[in-house]
C-alpha cells in the first residue's frame, strides 16, 4: 500500500513539474515574439521643414551670384539658358514676319500693397485686367518694381522698371516691362507711392482708390520681344517678355522714395546665348 502510494506522489511530483516547464517555455516564447515586433517597427523621425524658402537678397552672400548655390531649386540661375534680363540691342533685333497681336485690356481696379522684403508689390482685388498675345489670353497676377530697371537698352539702364505679370490657364507667365525714367510726377501711383509700406510687412496696406493701368502706359507700344526666365529665384524659364520701347515717367521724388526704401534690388543682366529679340 505504501508503494503505490509513493509511486502516486512520484507521478504527481513528475506531471508538475513537466507543466511548470511548459508554463515557462511558453512564456519565454512569447517574450521573444514581443521582442521581435519591436524590433521590426520602424521608428518615426521628426519631418524637417525643407519647403523653407531659402533666404536672397541682392548683395554679399545671398547675392544674385550665388542664388543658385542657396537652393536647389535655383539651378536655373546658374544653369539656365535663357535667363532674364537682358541686354537689349535694338539695331540687331530682328523684325517678325507674322507678328503675335499684343491686345491690353485694363480697366480700374482696386489694389493692395505688400512689402515682401525684396519689392514693393500690387496685388490686384479681381483678375479683370488682361492681355492676350495671339491665341492665349493672360491675366494679372501682380505688379512689381525694381531699381535701376532690369533690363538694358543698347547698354543703359533707367532710373526704375515695372513689372506687370500675367498668367494664362495653362499657369504659363507673361510679363510686361516698362521702363522709368525720372521726369513729371505720376498721378497715377500718386495714392499707392504715399502708402509704400517702408517695412517687410505680414498683411497688405488696402488702396483706397481704383488704378487705372491703361493710363499708366506709354502712347507708343512698340515693344521687344523674347523669351525669359523669371529675375529672381527660382529663375524658371519659359516666361514670355514683352518690353516697351518708350519709357514712362515718375517725379525725382517718387524715385527717391522707392530708393530710400530699396537702394538696389535688380538683377544683373544675362547672357544672350542664341536668343532671338524681336521687334514688334
């Protein structure tokens, strides 16, 4: 009797302690199966801000010799082959057979102004003011300035240029120049030349009265014609430039005015290369 019973105990004693080692497998087991679920989930880094525009000015380090080193969205500053602006020689632009018909149409409009650190900019309230060239009709996207003017004719620059930029459907630009050149005051910015806000600015200043850009215009609209880029970064090329021979006027007062606020912001013109100007 008493060997059975201890063969009963001996059973039992080796059945628990079978089950306490399965016990334990089981659980080193599942330890290793958690381990290797975190192992194999990737970590989630912080996503840095490279759509930070890169910051450019017009001279020293960030100057328009090294926009494209800033960026490489700038390439086309360093690389590009049909760059903006230009020297303009008007004995050696060519007459077009079949001219593109260059048709403005601006009507009064109220605009607002922004300093954005680089210009003075006027943004149009509504997309009324146009231009079409053949085909393609492109609308005011914004007016800017510069000084001295950008573009050159037969070597030599102007007090000031306006920019005048379009863009059609398709996102395509078309920009218009006029040339400044220090003269009678012009009525026509009078309002907006007062309210020039002196300092970058996060909100626009709101015109009061409508311009009328029509008026602002030259008589004479003869103008140049070729293919550009954008004068500042990013330099995208692709851009259609039409710049009016006869230059507009503006006080030695309102000139100064711009200057006291940006002495220099144009760029140096560019290479030619095997461009085509043409004289419409």
């Amino acid at each position: 009797m008493k060997k059975k019973q201890i063969s009963a105990l001996s059973l039992l004693l080796v059945l628990s302690l079978l089950l306490a080692a399965c016990s334990s497998s089981k659980t080193d087991s599942s330890k290793e199966t958690d381990s290797s679920k975190e192992a194999d989930t990737p970590v989630t880094s912080p996503v840095s801000n490279s759509e930070e525009e890169a910051h450019w000015s017009y001279e020293g380090e960030t100057g328009p010799e090294h926009w494209g080193d800033l960026d490489p969205a700038n390439l086309a500053c360093v690389n590009g082959t049909e760059q903006s602006p230009i020297n303009i020689e008007t004995t050696e632009t060519e007459e077009k057979a079949d001219p593109q018909e260059l048709t403005i149409n601006y009507v009064p409009t109220l605009f607002s102004l922004e300093n954005n650190g680089h210009t003075i900019q006027a943004n149009p309230a509504a997309s009324d003011n146009s231009i079409t060239l053949g085909n393609d009709t492109y609308h005011l996207a914004q007016l800017h300035f510069h000084t001295p003017s950008e573009h050159q004719l037969n070597g030599n620059s102007f007090d000031m240029e306006l920019h005048l930029v379009h863009k059609n459907e398709k996102d395509e630009l078309a920009v218009l120049g006029l040339m400044i050149k220090e003269g009678k005051e012009n009525s026509i910015l009078k309002e907006a030349w007062e309210s020039m806000p002196k300092e970058q600015t996060t909100e626009d200043v709101q015109l009061k009265q409508q311009i009328d850009l029509t008026n602002i215009l030259p008589k004479n609209q003869d103008s140049f014609r070729y293919n550009g880029s954008l004068t500042t970064p990013s330099c995208t090329e692709g851009v259609k430039w039409i710049v009016l021979e006869e230059p507009i006027e503006m006080s030695k007062e309102q000139i100064k005015r711009f200057q006291e606020i940006f002495p220099e912001n144009n760029r140096p013109v560019q290479n030619l290369n095997d461009r085509e100007i043409f004289k419409y």
